[in-house]
C-alpha cells in the first residue's frame, strides 16, 4: 500500500513519532513517504491565525495515496495553526482512508489533545476523508515510549485492514 506520512513539527517530537510509524509500516512492506510542513518565511510560534500562515507546495501527491497519516503538536489546547493551514488549503480528500495523531506536553488527552484531534478531523471529514484511526501522545508521560510503540502498532493494524 502507498502511504504517505505529512507533519507539522518544529521541535522534532511529531517527527520522531512520524519515523517510528513509518519504519513499522515499511517493516510491513508497505510504501512510505514522510513529509515536513515547510512554513513559508519560517515558524513564528505565536502566529494563531491559520490564514497568516502560508506552507511551501508539498512534494507528496496526496491523490495517489491509498493511505494519508497526519501529525502535529498540540497548540493553545487546539490544532497547531500550521496544520490547519495546510488542511485548510487542501481541495479534497473525496473517500481517503486517514489516520491522524498529535503530540503534546500536558499530560490529560483533554488538556488539548482530544480538541486537536477533533479539529483536525472535522476539516477532514469536510473534505470527505475517510477517519480510520486517530492516536495521542503525551510527551512527558514516563510511558511514552509504550505509547509510541502502540500507536505504531495500531495504525500499522488499521493499514493491513485498509489493505485487504
Ligand atoms: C506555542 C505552543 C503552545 C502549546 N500548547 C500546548 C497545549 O495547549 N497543550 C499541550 O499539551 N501542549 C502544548 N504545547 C506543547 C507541544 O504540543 C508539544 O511539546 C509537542 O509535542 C511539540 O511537538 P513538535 O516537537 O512536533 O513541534 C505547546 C507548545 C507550543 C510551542
């Protein structure tokens, strides 16, 4: 299956768990491709406003996926800005299978992350997306690692469904 794995991350954490989800899948045989959010002019942190925030063209063809995986941190308890920007921006994602996982610090998913997945999916879902697995990871949990290793294995179950 092609899959194409697209993160917003500017301390490194999303793409840590971007890469160990991809080396799972591509364990699994499956076709990877992992991509950064480039922000034009680069990141200002405290830009909240999705419409000032303008992202480089990607390099991943999104129409040619059988899988899209999207990832990013938490922000002000929502969606960082930078995601929202890049999804706002996309036509459509017309029957996309899509998984989406987000990071961040607090250590309650309802401290921002249950929000951020949300948000992140209805703008999906309104472009047509198929959600079929969605995950969180709390940074300073002492149990992240398990939870990273867990995360990878539940997507890496959904995608041998979406497969078959
Ligand atoms: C401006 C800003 C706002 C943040 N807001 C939250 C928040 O509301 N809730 C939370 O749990 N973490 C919050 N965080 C922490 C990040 O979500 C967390 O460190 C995340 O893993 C960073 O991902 P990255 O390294 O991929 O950028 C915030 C970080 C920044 C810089």
């Amino acid at each position: 299956m092609k899959i194409g794995i697209i993160i917003h991350s500017m301390t490194g954490n999303t793409s840590l768990v971007a890469e160990r989800i991809k080396n799972r899948l591509e364990n699994e045989g499956h076709e990877l491709s992992l991509e950064r959010l480039a922000i034009i002019g680069g990141e200002d942190q405290n830009q909240s406003d999705p419409q000032k925030i303008s992202i480089e063209p990607l390099s991943t063809n999104i129409e040619e996926l059988d899988l899209l995986i999207l990832g990013g941190p938490v922000r002000g308890f929502q969606a960082s800005p930078a995601m929202k920007a890049f999804l706002g921006g996309i036509d459509k994602l017309g029957g996309k299978d899509t998984m989406i996982f987000v990071t961040h610090a607090f250590p309650f998913n309802w401290m921002g992350g249950n929000s951020a997945i949300k948000q992140m999916r209805n703008i999906c879902t309104e472009k047509g997306a198929n959600i079929i697995f969605t995950g969180i990871i709390d940074w300073k949990n002492s149990k992240r690692e398990i939870q990273i290793d867990s995360l990878a294995a539940g997507v890496a179950r959904k995608a041998t469904k979406a497969a078959s």
